[in-house]
C-alpha cells in the first residue's frame, strides 16, 4: 500500500580528530591492574600522536582545548539500508568521527538506521525492541532486506589492515526465512570473509557491543529507563552497562562447571574401579587362547591374490571405456551445424541493424520535424486570427466613417437652413429665437440624461440576454450529456440482452470474435502460451452481494488480458488493433504462467468475520489469482458490507494485520484514514442477474428520456424569453439612435479619427496577411517534409518486421543445433566421468591392493573362484575357533579393555587437575569482579555529581550491591538545599536531564568506540534540553577519540556550533 512520503530526518555531523582509547579485553577480568595499563596506553597514544591538522577547537570551559585526533578503529563511517523496514533505499550516510545529530520528525525513519545498526552488526531481533524475528525488518513486498555498515580501521590497533585496509565493510542480507548471511569487504571492496566467527573476532578487537544500552540505546530501551520508578532495574541497567553483569554471569558459569566436574569426578573413579577389573579378566583369557596358524596363513595368501584379481577386472573395464569416448569424440558433424548456424545469426543480425538504424534515422528526421510543424501551426492561427480582428476592426471604423458623413451633410444643410432664416429676421424675431434657442439647450440637455438612462436600460437588456443565452448553453449541455447517457445506457442495455446468449459480450460486443481470433492464432503456433482474458470472464463472485464492490477494487483488471512473455504480448497487441480502436484497448499484463497459486499466508489478511477479495472469488486458473495478487494485491484487501463497520474495523482502530484498505457493498474504498465514496451504483460484468440488471437499465432509461423532454421544454422556454428581450433591446436601441442624432457637431473630430484609425488598421491587415501567407507557405513544406519520410518509413519497418523474424528462425536452429551439441557433449562428459570414476576406483583398488601386499600377483584365477575358497577356509576357521573362541576377537576385546582402562584413568587425573586451575581462576575473577565493582561504581558516582554541579545542581547515586539497588536523588536549580527528590518527584524534563547525566557518567566509564542513543530529549522542556545538548558537546569535545549519535524528533537549529566544527546537512 502507497503511504505519505514521511518527512526525512536531517542528520548534522560534527568531526573531531580523535584516538581510540585501548579496548577492556578479557584479560582485565583476570588482571584487575589491566585497567590502569589501558589508560596509560592511551596517554602514551595521544602524546605520541602527529598533529598534521592545524584545527584550532574548544574544551568545555570555553578555553582552546588541545588537538586530538579522530578515532582510529571501530567508530560508524557509514550506514545503507536497503528494503529495511518501511524504506526502499535509505542512505549511504555518512558519520562524522566525533558527535552527530540525527533529527527528523516521528516515522521518517531514524529508529531504522539504529535499528539496522544493530542487526547489521549481529545483534538478535530481540535487541532492538522493534520486533521478534528478522524476517520482520523485511520491506513489504519484497523478498530480501540489505544492510550496508562501514566500520574505521585505522592506526596500531588495527584488525588484519593487510587485508582490510583502512576501513571494514559489513555487508547483512535478512531473507525471507528469517535467516541472515555475512559479507566482510575490505576498503577497496574485497570480499575477505563470510564467517560469523570472522564479525565476532572484529567486534570483539574493536570492543563493540550492540547488545550494550550504553553502546546503542533504543528507543523503547531508553522510554523504559526514563519511565521506570524500580531502584533494581536502574542497578541492573548499570551492571550491563559497564558489563559487570557478564563478569558475574561468567563467575556463576563457572561455578556451575565445578559443580558439574566434581560429579564427574565422583562418577570417573567408580567407572575406573569396573574398568581396571574388567581389564584384568581379559588379560587372563588373551594369555590361554591357541592359534591356527596354517589355515590364517593360507588365507592371507589368498586375500593377496583377490586383491590384485580385482584390480585386473578393473583395468579391462577402463580400456573398453576409453575405445568409446575415443569413437565419440571423432564425430563433429554438430559442431559443424553449430558453426554454420551461427553465421547465419550474426548475418541476419547485421542485416537487422542496418535497417534498424535506418528506421532510426528516418524516425529521428521525423520527430525533428514534428515540434517545427506544430510551431508553424500555432503561428499560422495566431496569425490568421490577427488578420481576421483587423479585419474587423477595419470594416467596423469603415461603417461608422459612413454614418459620420451622412449625419455631417445633414448637419451642414441643417446650419445653412438656419443661416439664411437668421439673416431675414427681425430684432424682435432674433429675441424669439435666442429664447427658441436656450430652450433647445435645455431639451438636449433633458435629452442628454434620457440617452444615459437609456443606456443603462440598454445594458440591463443586454445581461439579461447574456444571462439567458448562458443558461441556454448550459442547458444544452446537459441536454446532449443526458443523450449521451442515455446512448450509452441503450447501448449498454442491448449488450446486456445479448449478454443472455453469451456472457463474454458483457465485455464489449466484439470480445467472443477477437477470442476466437485468439483460439485460431493460437493453434497456427503465433503463441508460445495461450493468452488468458478477460479477467473477469474467468473469476466467479462467491456472495452476489460483494459483486459490486469487487468491481469497483478491480476496476479495469476486469477487462485486461495476460501474456506469458513479451512476444506473445507483440502479438496480442497487434491482434487488439484489428478489434479495438485506439485509447479502448484493454490492459496487457505480462507475467511468468505459473501452475500453482503464491503461498499468502504470511503476507494476507485473515479476518474472522469478513473476506479478502482473494477468498470471496472462485479462480479455478491460477495464472489469474495471481495475476489480480500482483496487480491489485487483492489477498489484503477486505470486502466489509456494511460502511459504518467498514469505518469501524478500518478507522476506529488499527487496521487487521496486512490489511490495507476496503470496500463496501456499494463499493465505497475504505482506508485508515480516508474514505472515498463509489462512482459506480450497479456492477457491469459480474452480474449473475440479468434479468434484473436488465429491468433497472429500462427504469433508467426512461426517467433519462423524461429528462430529455424537460431539458427540451426549458430550451424552448429559454429561446421564448431571449426573442422578448431581444426585441426590447431593439427598440431602446432606435430610441437610443435618435437621441444621439443630437449631437452632431462632435461626429466631425471622431470621423478624422475614424479615417486614421481605418487608415492604420488597412497597413497593419496588408502586412499581418503578407505574414500569414509566408507561414502558410513554410507550414505546407514541412508538412510535405513529414509526409515523405513517413512514406520513406512505411517500407523500412515491413522489412524490419521480417529482418526480426529471420534473426528468431535462425536463433531457434542454432538454439536447437547447440542442445543437441551440448547433449552430445554431456554423453562424452558422462562417459568421461565414468572413466575419472573408473580411473580412482582403479587407483584406490590398486592402493588397497599393495597395503594388502606390495608386489604385483599375476593372477589367473577370477574373483568369483577366489571369493569361494576364502569362504571355505573361514568356515573351518570359524569351526575349530567355536572350541577355544574367536581369536582375533579376543584380541580386540582384551586392546580394547586396557585402552578404556587407560582412557580413563587419564580422565580423572585431568579432571583433578582442571579443577585446581578452575579453584584459581574463580578466586582471582571475585577479586577482579569486587574491585571493578567499587572502582566503576565510585566513578560513576563522582561523574554525576559532577556534571549536576557544573550545572548548578546537586545530587548524588546511592550503590547498595547487597540488595542490588540503585537509587538517584537530585536538587534542582529553583529548589532549597536542603530539598533533595528523587527521580520519581521530578517532572519529565527534569528526569530526562537527570537520565542523561547518569547515562554520561556511564560513557565516561565504557570503552566502546562509539554511542548511540536515540530520543534522549524526548521528555525535556526547552531549558533542560538545551543543558543537555550542551553538556553532550562539551562531553564529546572532551572525548574526541569517541564517536556520539544522538537520535532525536525536535529541531536542532538553536544549535551553537564550534566555528572549528564541520557541519554537514543530508536527508534521509
């Protein structure tokens, strides 16, 4: 199931140059001054250490600090992952030598890298809290996971650098099986071993110890410390930490095995007594028995003389076996056959590459051409459009320019009329007039603010016709989307009728034609398998009521077909052409044909109440069950009636296991978070009911018919209304006319613009068309372009077809002349091997042969008359033995007796003495044990109060190693002196502070090369967080030989970084 891409943690290196402080062997436990050794080793490592880095860095306290060089063996340089857990391919990251900080959000795959960690370096699934078998770090899906780890292997204390070099790379494959292999490579990628014993040996030199929580602690690991309240479990944590725990677990082993040998020694010297008795009494009969000397003699002789006997039959059997691999090896009309068909290969191959890169050629000057025609046709109709709105423009400035100088010439007749009346009037008349003339003002004044009113009115009719002509459109296309569902409904309802004689029409009308042009094709031998389709056809609904939502998960799959190899696909699709037209071709899935259904148990979904798509269908091919597993991945999916207990079992709580979505019975698909509702109302093609699928698509009909006619009656309606407004607007339009008859004088300014303005736009469409014709014209030659070199084409891919048809003949005679060949040749081989076979026996009877006797015997006689007379001479042996007893037997019982005597008197005496150096060993490891008890619990002690000092608190840990009890009292800084709590009275920040100063003072005490921890300010407010990071770089300046890896969801960004440090950002 796809998910949300998680958001990647970023992780931020910080490089130090360090050393690597000398490794607590096992010897310590014996010698309890090695500790002291181990630290002047390494002061004597850092002082002698080249300071070829010129870095200058900060101690603690803000004072330069002195160089000190990286880590040398055992610290993480790198980590891959490979189908680990939820992620694909995660790294390779690259770790700094001293501090890093790996931060991301909650699921984005920190506790991943810990975790392969880990496993990566041979820790047990337990370990990492994270789940009980390895097979369950497994990607989904996919059949193995790889986990890449590269650790330094660099300066004195490095393992096997003549091998390795400088770096070691483990390499962990986790199968399916749960089981795990082992790659070791060295710096330039040699494999150098694949031995568990070989990762033990390097962990151990490197003193690495994943099981450790100071080493690596986990996420549940360090919630469970954090949240603890039991004084024993924080003692217990610490006896693992600095492995006390182990030392105390090997003394008690040891213990137990002096136990064990003191029973063994109780028990060795009663065996001894029955032994040295029953050696006794053989002695005496082996010294009273009487041999029969002529009759051993005779059959020794005998036995020389069989030995060699078998090695003569042997040696003729040899030479008949040589004279017929030699008769074999002669004939070499195959190889000739080989040879020649092989020619013809590489000369069909020839021949099909030259006419491949043809079509190449061809096709590339094609597609060269393709961008340059559909930019010439954009450029052709931008252009063409250009001329068409000059066009317009031009004949719209032309018509007004006429109407201008109509009203123009009215106008001028108007003023001459009036000129000439003005001239005969009176001074009384000439007064009339000017008051005639104030009040025309007024009434064009009047007439000015009717022509505004109008206009608006104008306006309004014309939204109303837009809005009218809008929702005629749109009527209109529901009116054709209707007809065309209800085509389609009429459609689907004949294929349905049809359907009745045969259930593939369902499928389309011309699937039974194209399934018998399958059938056909397939007997003509066209397929190597027969192909299988459509799906649908051959999977059968198990609950008729599941029928729709199992269409609706498979959709498509329904129709799609399934080939065995890519050439019957070839032919498939090149079948599908002739039938289907193209974008309604079904799907074609290729897929290996497979006799037997995949093994889903451990990947399905098993519901007690509710059925996976995979077992709510009768599938009686198994090709298609696991065609639809590897498409649709229909074993987790379930089938839920019900959408309210589909929401409940999907979304309330988790989802079953393996389960990655539902459908309902109206097929409605159900995740754990979202929920997607089902364009689908009947099914299509699962339908066991015809009859009624048949009635409701009658029903459906007719009420899309009434639709129609509705759609109709409002079109005509609509239409009514439009013609109405329309003449309304025809009318304001003329009144609107007359109005502006009024104003005239302003036609003569806007006729001059007119005239220029047509004047431009005739230029401007003269020169657009000119353009639009050169385009035109360059369109129609690439166009021609084109069409030649797809003539050119047609002929070359017929040829290429048959040149690809005459490399496969010629690839299966040569296939089959080499089977034959290599047939052959495995006759000979077999033969051969006979011979070998033949060969050693010949020698090892020939080696039996002189251990017998150890010169030739020429022998005449066979095995067979040999064997007999051997048997007759033991038979009279075995009778004159049956008086006095077998001799040889009592021989060998009297051999064996003194060595079991002698065996075990050894036994005891070592024994005696294993448990005098074991009475040693245990004295000096309780005495290592009690001294490494009170040194590492004192230091531990001194180092937290110590951090919680610098930090202006105080505390301390109490050790009470009778009761095996560990207690931490802290103050902090707001609180009295004299108010000491516990870690159970503190709040989580508080206590998280407090782990972490008690987890430091446990780092200052481990000598593993490197520490990772992850969340270790999961429960700290901003004030105490930010004193632990700080404490943590402080720690890590001050052990730069160490390596630190922090894991943690919350932002670094307040980070302060030493100007000395490197700073590298990578996403996951």
């Amino acid at each position: 199931m796809l998910s949300p891409r998680p958001l990647k943690p970023i992780i931020f290196h910080y490089f130090h140059f360090s050393v690597l402080m000398g490794k607590r062997k096992e010897e310590s436990v014996l010698n309890p001054g090695s500790q002291k050794r181990q630290r002047k080793e390494y002061t004597d490592v850092h002082n002698n250490e080249s300071s070829d880095e010129e870095t200058l860095e900060l101690s603690p306290n803000g004072s330069p600090s002195s160089q000190s060089p990286d880590g040398e063996v055992g610290i993480i340089e790198s980590i891959q992952l490979k189908n680990f857990m939820c992620h694909s391919n995660l790294g390779p990251f690259q770790f700094g030598s001293n501090l890093n900080f790996v931060v991301g959000t909650n699921g984005s795959g920190k506790s991943s890298v810990l975790t392969a960690l880990i496993v990566g370096l041979g820790g047990k699934a337990t370990a990492t809290n994270r789940g009980s078998s390895l097979k369950m770090f497994i990607q989904k899906g996919e059949t193995s996971a790889d986990i890449s780890i590269t650790l330094r292997n660099q300066g004195r204390d490095a393992f096997k650098p003549e091998l390795y070099g400088t770096s070691i790379t483990v390499n962990q494959r986790i199968n399916q099986d749960g089981s795990r292999t082992c790659k070791l490579k060295s710096k330039s990628g040699t494999i150098i071993s694949s031995k568990k014993e070989e990762l033990i040996g390097i962990l151990d030199h490197f003193n690495i110890q994943v099981d450790n929580p100071v080493s690596v602690l986990t996420q549940e690991m360090s919630k469970q410390f954090l949240q603890t309240k039991n004084e024993g479990d924080k003692y217990k944590f610490f006896m693992k930490a600095t492995q006390l725990e182990q030392m105390k677990e090997d003394y008690s082993f040891i213990g137990k095995t002096k136990k064990n040998t003191h029973v063994q020694i109780e028990q060795g010297e009663e065996r001894l007594e029955e032994l040295k008795q029953l050696y006794l009494e053989k002695k005496e009969t082996f010294k009273s028995i009487a041999f029969v000397n002529d009759m051993q003699n005779r059959l020794k002789d005998l036995k020389h003389q069989m030995a060699w006997a078998v090695v003569s039959e042997t040696e003729k059997e040899i030479e008949l076996l040589q004279e017929g691999i030699r008769a074999e090896e002669g004939n070499t009309e195959l190889l000739q056959k080989v040879e020649e068909c092989q020619v013809k290969v590489n000369e069909a191959e020839k021949k099909y590459k030259t006419i491949q890169d043809k079509l190449i050629t061809v096709s590339e000057e094609a597609q060269a051409l393709h961008p340059q025609c559909i930019s010439l046709k954009a450029e052709v109709q931008a252009k063409r459009k250009a001329v068409n709105e000059t066009e317009i423009v031009y004949n719209r400035s032309r018509t007004e320019l006429k109407r201008l100088e109509k009203d123009r010439e009215q106008l001028r007749k108007r003023i001459e009329e009036l000129k000439s009346c003005a001239n005969k009037v009176s001074e009384p008349e000439k007064l009339e007039r000017q008051r005639r003339i104030a009040h025309l003002r007024e009434q064009l004044k009047a007439f000015h603010d009717e022509e505004i009113m109008i206009g608006q009115q104008v306006d309004q009719f014309q939204q109303a016709i837009s809005r009218c002509r809008e929702e005629h459109s749109r009527l209109r296309r529901e009116s054709s989307e209707v007809q065309q569902a209800l085509d389609a409904q009429q459609k689907q309802l004949r294929d349905l009728k049809d359907s009745k004689t045969n259930t593939l029409k369902r499928f389309g009308p011309h699937v039974p034609a194209f399934l018998e042009a399958v059938e056909a094709a397939y007997r003509q031998g066209r397929f190597r398998k027969k192909p299988l389709g459509p799906l649908g056809a051959l999977i059968h609904p198990k609950d008729p009521e599941l029928i729709l939502a199992i269409e609706s998960c498979l959709k498509g799959l329904l129709q799609a077909f399934c080939c065995d190899n890519h050439s019957d696909e070839r032919t498939l699709q090149l079948m599908m052409s002739k039938f289907y037209s193209r974008g309604h071709r079904p799907q074609i899935i290729v897929s290996k044909f497979q006799n037997k259904i995949y093994d889903t148990s451990q990947r399905a979904v098993h519901h007690p109440e509710f059925p996976s798509v995979l077992t709510a269908l009768e599938i009686d091919n198994p090709v298609v069950a696991n065609c639809l597993i590897d498409m649709r991945g229909v074993e987790t999916v379930l089938l839920i009636k019900d959408s309210r207990r589909a929401r409940e079992v999907m979304q309330c709580n988790r989802p079953p296991k393996n389960c990655r979505e539902a459908f309902t019975a109206e097929g409605d698909q159900v995740f754990e978070r979202r929920y997607y509702s089902s364009n689908f109302v009947r099914p299509k093609f699962l339908s066991q009911d015809v009859e009624a699928e048949i009635s409701h698509l009658d029903k459906e009909i007719e009420n899309k018919r009434s639709q129609l006619t509705a759609s109709h009656q409002r079109l005509h309606s609509i239409e009514n209304e439009i013609r109405q407004n329309e003449d309304h607007l025809c009318g304001h339009r003329r009144h609107q006319k007359q109005l502006q008859q009024d104003e005239a004088e302003e036609n003569k300014g806007r006729m001059e613009s007119v005239k220029q303005d047509m004047q431009l736009q005739s230029r401007k469409m003269e020169e657009l068309k000119n353009s639009l014709q050169a385009a035109e014209k360059k369109l129609e030659e690439v166009k021609e372009k084109i069409h030649q070199v797809e003539e050119i084409a047609g002929p070359i891919k017929a040829e290429l077809n048959q040149a690809e048809s005459e490399v496969e003949n010629c690839k299966c005679h040569l296939q089959h002349y080499k089977d034959k060949q290599r047939e052959h040749e495995a006759c000979i081989n077999k033969h051969k091997d006979l011979l070998a076979s033949k060969g050693k026996e010949l020698e090892e009877k020939m080696a039996k042969a002189r251990q017998i006797f150890s010169e030739r015997i020429k022998v005449s006689r066979t095995v067979k008359s040999l064997d007999a007379e051997m048997n007759r001479l033991r038979e009279k042996i075995n009778l004159e033995s049956s008086h006095h007893g077998n001799r040889e037997e009592i021989i060998q019982q009297f051999h064996y007796a003194k060595e079991r005597y002698e065996d075990a008197s050894n036994k005891v005496k070592n024994l005696r003495r294993f448990i005098a150096a074991l009475d040693k060993v245990m004295t000096e490891r309780l005495k290592a044990y009690r001294q490494f008890l009170r040194n590492l619990s004192m230091q531990c002690k001194l180092h937290f109060e110590h951090l919680l000092r610098v930090r202006g608190c105080s505390g301390h840990i109490n050790f009470d190693h009778k009761n095996e009890t560990l207690s931490i009292t802290v103050q902090p800084r707001e609180q009295e002196k004299t108010a000491r709590s516990d870690l159970r009275s503190l709040s989580g920040g508080e206590r998280s502070f407090s782990t972490v100063c008690f987890i430091l003072s446990l780092w200052n005490i481990s000598e593993s090369p490197f520490r990772c921890m992850d969340e270790f300010d999961v429960y700290m407010d901003m004030v105490n967080r930010r004193i632990a990071v700080d404490m943590i770089l402080e720690r890590a300046d001050f052990q730069r030989h160490r390596q630190f890896i922090l894991f943690t969801p919350l932002s670094m960004r307040t980070l302060k970084f030493l100007a000395t440090l490197q700073k590298q950002k990578i996403a996951f």
